[in-house]
C-alpha cells in the first residue's frame, strides 16, 4: 500500500509547493484547506501522516490533533506554524503530535521528519490492527451458543464487563470460564491493558505467593534478584485467577487485602505496593459451602462474588453442540489443509447424546481427533471414540471391544506406531494403552 500523507493549510500556494516536495519522494498526497475538510478525507482515505498549519480558518491546529488521534489513533501528526511558541509546542505534543516546527525551518527537516512519522505510523497501525485482532477473537460474539442458558450467561457478562467489578465464575470443569474472562476483560475499559491469568491449582501454596506477589532479593534461597509479580504485571488490567477453591487459607487472607484496598506486599519485602487491578476469579467448587464449613475464607467468598456468572454444562446445552463442533472442525480442517467437512446426521445424533464429562475442552478433543482419522470430508457416525456408542448398539460387549479396537488400530496407523502421540489423541494413559494393545492383541 502507498505511504500516504495529508496537508492541511489554508495558504494555497504553500500547500501545493509543499505537496509537490512531498510527491517527489514517492508519496500520495491529499490537501485540504480546513480543519473539518481534513477531517473529512481522514475519515474516508487511509492516512499515515499529517501535516497540518497551526493557524487554520475554522480551528486551532493544535487543537485539530486532539481530534485527529481520536479519529485515526495510529496516523502521525506533524504542526507547522509561522510563529512557534513553547506553549503551543508542548501542548501539540502532550495531544499526541509528532513533532511540531516553525515554518521556515521546514525546508531541510520536512521530509526526514516525514519518512521518521510515516516509519511511526506504520508501527502504529499493525500494534492497532493485532490489538483489534485480539479483541475480536477473545470478545463475547466469539462465545458460541445459540441456548437459553448460555444467552443469560453472556447477558450477565455483557453487564459486568464496562464496571470494575469484581466477577466470580461458577461451572465445570472445561466450561469456559478463562474464555468468558477473557471477553470480560476485552470488553472492559481495561481491555488495552494487560490480561493475566493463572492456574491457582498449579503451584504449591508458597510458590503461587511469590509468582502473585513477587519477591525481593534474598527472600529465599534461589531469589537471585527482584521479580514481578503477576499482580504488577496485570497492573492496570485484568488479573484471572482460575481454580480460586486451591488457594490456601493464608494466601486468601493476602488477596482479601487486594480486593479491599488494592495493596500488596512482595515476599521478602516490607513495603507496601500499590496496584490497580481487576479481579476475576474461577472455581468449579461450591465455595460458600467449603466457606461454611471453614475450608475457604467467608469474607473472600462474599468479596469475590459480588457479580456471579454460573456458566451451563455443555449437556444442559444441547442444541449448542453442532455450532460448536462445526467451529472446532473449520479450525482443524484449516491446520492440516482440509475442507470443510459435513456431519452425517447420526454423527450428530451421537455428539448430543454424550454425556460430555469434560464439557467444551472435550469436544474439541474429538474434533481434532475426527478431523486426523477421517479419511473423507463426510463424517460418519463411526469417526467417534468408541464411548459414544454405548448407548446407540443393542449388541453385546464384544461389538464394542471390536469398535474400541478398530479406533485404536486407526489411531495407531495415523501416528505410525508412535504410542506417546496415540495415547495423547484417544485421551488415555500411555500404560492404559499399552493393556489394551496387549488385551486386543494390537501389535
């Protein structure tokens, strides 16, 4: 695409030479004689840099790039004036300008000032463009159900995530509930700042403290030097603390003092931090029972759940299944350089009839596991794990040690034998695996 720039200037004659020094470098070139008229053709042209008169009929120039960045955050702005004031110059600046000159002085310093803007833009155009990306991808239209209960789930979310509420959410394992956070946060008006989420069930209780909180120098043997918690790492932004039901009693004591009054002390320190952050945690405990029966602190359950989000199991949402399923097949087909497939209706038939123990995160599982054995772009009932078919044969236990065993064979041809990879995409343990070759006398 051609680096583009605008020149805003009421003086005719000055705009056109101007112009015409700009298009010789290989530049494309727009003019306009007000502030409303370059605000026009910003709205309608992709413009990279801005060169625009400090002193316009209709506005101040200075003024004018407070509106331009609101307009086109990415697109530099450079004011010229006949007659430079710091004043002026520092308020072009504190409004976002990139750099601001006296006219006369332009001759030699416009058109580097122009490649380094444009160079500028365009950084700021692809941060822009990943950060909208982001955006998309992890925003409430990205959660996919057509249900009733999914709908008031995400009714709820939609309500919470401008505020700054703290949000607990409720449901199984494998529902969803770091997507749900995620959209929150990208929803919010924290949503250009930091998203960090971490799996409390995932360290011990003094590890999960320092990597919360961070740790001075000296705290323990290995703290080589200062960290940063991922509390000052989301500052600003959102903080997910996922599986919250794990953290012990005196971990909860020190994020009930966050939640309160948004400070924290590094392990190893004596000083007391400030952060601004926000909260969402997850369990897929009932915390209020645990809370009363004195395995989790009664005043951080009622901190937490100040807005609570129960997110439906994927058996309660049935009619969701074949969106969902049709999501996760578009994007596996696309990773190893298939077609989109179509479902047989008892392939269908039998995903709704699962019982789904492991909710949305095993239904992407055997997506993946469909796309790779398929050997056409129809799928067929038989493409499932062995499990789905309990409840659809009137045959004896024979047919389905026969179905199991096909699978396997199957999944064993794909990996080319590798046990590790095949024990990985059946969901099952690499000894459970190797009982069941010997068992099927799968060589």
């Amino acid at each position: 695409m051609q680096n583009t720039v605008l020149i805003i200037d009421d003086e005719k004659k000055i705009c056109s030479l101007l112009a015409r020094i700009i298009e010789l470098e290989g530049f494309r070139v727009f003019q306009a004689a007000t502030g409303k008229e370059g605000l026009k053709l910003l709205a309608n042209q992709e413009i990279d840099v801005v060169i625009s008169d400090v002193k316009l009929p209709d506005i101040n120039g200075v003024e004018l790039v407070k509106q331009i960045k609101k307009l086109k955050p990415y697109t530099e702005v450079i004011n010229l004036t006949a007659f430079g004031t710091i004043q002026d110059g520092v308020m072009a600046m504190r409004n976002g300008a990139f750099d601001y000159i006296t006219k006369g002085d332009d001759n030699d310093k416009i058109i580097p000032l122009v490649y380094k803007a444009m160079d500028k833009a365009k950084l700021q155009l692809r941060v822009y463009e990943l950060e909208n990306k982001v955006s998309r991808q992890y925003n409430f239209d990205a959660i996919l159900g057509q249900s009733k209960a999914i709908k008031e789930a995400l009714d709820l979310a939609r309500k919470v995530a401008s505020t700054d509420t703290t949000v607990l959410l409720l449901g199984e394992t494998g529902t969803g509930k770091e997507v749900f956070a995620q959209a929150i946060h990208y929803e919010s008006l924290r949503s250009l700042k930091p998203f960090v989420a971490v799996n409390c069930s995932g360290f011990n209780p003094e590890l999960l403290e320092s990597e919360l909180f961070g740790y001075k120098e000296g705290a323990f043997t290995g703290a080589l030097k200062d960290k940063k918690g991922l509390l000052e790492e989301a500052n600003e932004g959102t903080l997910f603390l996922d599986e919250i039901g794990e953290m012990n009693l005196d971990l909860q004591a020190k994020l009930l003092r966050v939640l309160e009054n948004q400070t924290y002390i590094k392990v190893g320190d004596t000083q007391t931090k400030k952060v601004n952050v926000r909260i969402i945690a997850a369990t897929n405990r009932d915390l209020k029972e645990e809370a009363e029966a004195g395995k989790f602190r009664l005043d951080l359950y009622y901190r937490l759940s100040v807005f609570s989000i129960e997110l439906p199991p994927l058996n309660q949402r049935k009619i969701d299944i074949p969106l969902i399923a049709r999501h996760y097949l578009k994007e596996f087909a696309a990773k190893v350089n298939k077609a989109d497939f179509t479902m047989e209706e008892d392939f269908v038939h039998l995903l709704q009839q699962h019982s789904w123990k492991g909710n949305i995160r095993e239904l992407k599982n055997v997506m993946e596991r469909v796309v790779i054995l398929a050997d056409t772009l129809v799928l067929t009932a038989s493409l499932l794990p062995y499990e789905f078919h309990v409840h659809s044969t009137k045959d004896d236990s024979m047919s389905m040690e026969a179905i199991e065993k096909q699978h396997i064979i199957k999944v064993l041809k794909f990996t080319r034998g590798n046990k590790t990879e095949t024990s990985r995409l059946l969901g099952i343990g690499l000894t459970t695996l190797y009982r069941k070759m010997e068992e099927y006398k799968i060589s």
